[in-house]
C-alpha cells in the first residue's frame, strides 16, 4: 500500500497546493487523484504566476480575451476559473462521495481587497457564483482585517477556505468568525451546512527562527505549533457552542497544513507530513512534496489530541528568546505582503503577456 494511502487511511485528506493546464491536460492530476489519494487542491497567486510564465497554453485565452479586458485582473480570474472549474468536475466524484466533506479546490480573492470588507465579500460572491461548482472554496486570509469577510461570505453561504494562519490564536479567531456566520445563518431559518477549511502554514515558522536557536530546536517549531492549534481544534468542535450549531446541521471548519514542503535541505523532504498526520484534518502539499512522501514516506503515530509535548517545545523556545506570539503577527503581516507581492507579479505577468502576444498578432 502506497503511504499515501495510509495517510489517508489514518483519516487525513491529501490535496494539491498546485495547478497548471499540463496538470490538467496531461492527465497528471487524474493520476494522482488515482493512484497517489489526491482529494483536492489549492492555489494561490504565486502558482498562477509560475503557471502562465511557464506555459504558452494560456496565450490563446490571453489573446481572445486581451482587447475586452479593462485589466489584468479581468483577464486572470477567467483563466483561473477555467482550470479550476475542470480540477473541480474531476474532484466531483469525491465530494459527492463524502456528501461535500471533501473533494475541494481553492481560489483567491485580491489580496488588494484585504482591508475592505465590504469588496472582499463582494468579489466571493461573485467568484463562487461564476464558477458554478459547489466544490470551489473562496480563500479569505484570517487577518484582523479579513474576520469579518469571513463571517459576511460564510453567512452569504460562500464557501472559505480561510488562509495566512499561523498560531493558535488566529485559528481560534478564524474558527469564531466562522462559527458567528454559521449561527447567523441559523438565527435567519438558514441551512447552516457551509463548508470551510482553516490553513495553518507551518514550514514558515522554522525558516524564521533558522540559526536562531540551538541545534535540538531546529525544524520543531512549525510542528509544535501544528500540535497546539490541533489540541485547540479538536476542543472547538468539542464544545457545547458548536455542538449546539451541529445539532441545527452546521459542519465543522476542518483543520488544514499548509506550507508543508520542507524548506531545510538537510531535513526530511516528507518531515511535515510524517509529523502531522491526523484524522478529520487536511494536508495540502507542493507536488514535490506530494511525489517524494509517495515513493518514500512514512506514516507515523497521528497528532496526540493534547498536543503532545509542544508545550515544552514551545517553551524551549521562549527560553531560546523566540517571543511566539510576535512571531506570528510578523509572519501574518510578512505573509499579507508577499500574496500583495505574488498578486501584483501576476499582474504585471498577465499585461506583459498581453502586450507581447498583441505585438506578434
């Protein structure tokens, strides 16, 4: 049995933070939805990016589209929507097999949007609405600024998946948000039943504090971290507060790793994956990520529902000079700036493309 069956097997979701038109015209993620127990997938600007730099299989689609778009921005979401759309039928047969718990991909709103919550609700709406699946999550990031689109997309029955999490706080306040849209919904004789994922990223936190610490710290915070939101997670759907929204047939918010690829070249290529497998939790992984825990990986013992030892990791830490709290306001502040970054890179990708192909026409 492949290991990434056994982690799916232990009761963890496995998606794809990755697309490209040769993912999808190859054949490649039908493969891995196959073979290697693929249940979903995510994006970002940054993959975007990557993608129509390093295709010309969008240039057609540019170019029809080149003198009718008021902007980039107007040309990027049909591009997007066009591939994430296809991943989504092939993701179909999963959600209607898990009645909407699983089989999901993910797109972004403009981060540019991030402080105007009044927009970043409107862009969801109208996102979800022109992809026309009910398997595409809208990612929000879970910035003080972005709470309240939360709740708004939530209580408007948009699916969000909630990025840029890096603590247990901001899980918790994230997973608030959510819960204040759901029992909203509820109040209003609404069906409650609206799907989302929380992403805590991990790898970035040990990139931060690389040469920072003594040597038996290194690659430990991420993961303790990882194992101190998960003991908050599995309390939240726990409490008499949801379960009280449970019982009118709200879901829950399900837990999800993202930026598991190993950042260290001296690590394990599949240390977070090992580390962090869990039941009713979702692992979204670069696709060397993926491929390298398929050939070679391990599944180990699933996250204690205590969080194990991560309080005296984490107190380590502390001892080691690591404030962990400013740390993950400056990774959330670091990681809003560089989703402005990858938007506006992808931007600028999109006009040059533009130009370029209106010049050779």
């Amino acid at each position: 049995m492949k290991p990434t069956q056994k982690l799916h097997d232990v009761g963890q979701s496995l998606w794809l933070d990755n697309i490209t038109r040769e993912l999808l015209n190859s054949g490649t993620l039908k493969r891995y939805i196959d073979d290697l127990s693929v249940t979903g997938l995510t994006s970002n600007p940054t993959i975007f990016d990557n993608a129509i730099k390093n295709s010309a299989m969008y240039d057609e689609d540019v170019s029809r589209s080149a003198s009718a778009a008021k902007s980039a921005e107007d040309l990027f979401f049909p591009l997007a929507l066009a591939d994430l759309t296809r991943a989504a039928d092939l993701f179909q047969p999963v959600f209607a097999r898990t009645d909407g718990v699983d089989g999901w991909v993910s797109l972004e709103v403009s981060p540019l949007l991030a402080h105007d919550t009044k927009s970043t609700l409107a862009a969801a709406v109208d996102l979800h609405k022109r992809a026309g699946k009910p398997n595409l999550f809208i990612k929000i990031p879970g910035t003080p600024e972005g709470l309240p689109a939360i709740e708004e997309a939530i209580f408007a029955g948009v699916p969000v998946n909630v990025t840029l999490l890096f603590s247990r706080e901001q899980y918790v306040a994230a997973a608030e948000a959510y819960l204040r849209g759901v029992e909203r919904r509820i109040a209003a004789g609404l069906n409650p039943a609206v799907a989302s994922v929380a992403s805590l990223f991990i790898s970035r936190w040990d990139v931060a504090v690389a040469g920072k610490v003594p040597a038996e710290l290194t690659n430990r915070l991420g993961i303790a971290i990882g194992q101190r939101t998960y003991k908050a997670y599995l309390e939240l759907i726990a409490s008499p507060r949801f379960q009280r929204a449970a019982n009118s047939g709200a879901r829950a918010q399900r837990l999800l790793w993202a930026s598991t690829g190993t950042k260290d070249p001296k690590a394990s290529d599949a240390l977070y994956v090992k580390a962090l497998a869990a039941p009713f939790t979702v692992n979204t992984m670069p696709e060397g990520t993926l491929k390298a825990f398929a050939d070679h990986g391990e599944v180990g013992q699933a996250l204690a529902p205590d969080g194990g030892d991560c309080e005296t990791v984490l107190a380590s830490f502390a001892k080691a000079g690591i404030d962990i709290d400013a740390l993950a306001k400056q990774l959330q502040d670091e990681g809003a700036a560089s989703f402005v970054k990858s938007w506006n890179d992808l931007m600028e990708r999109i006009d040059s493309k533009r130009v370029q192909i209106r010049k050779a026409s």
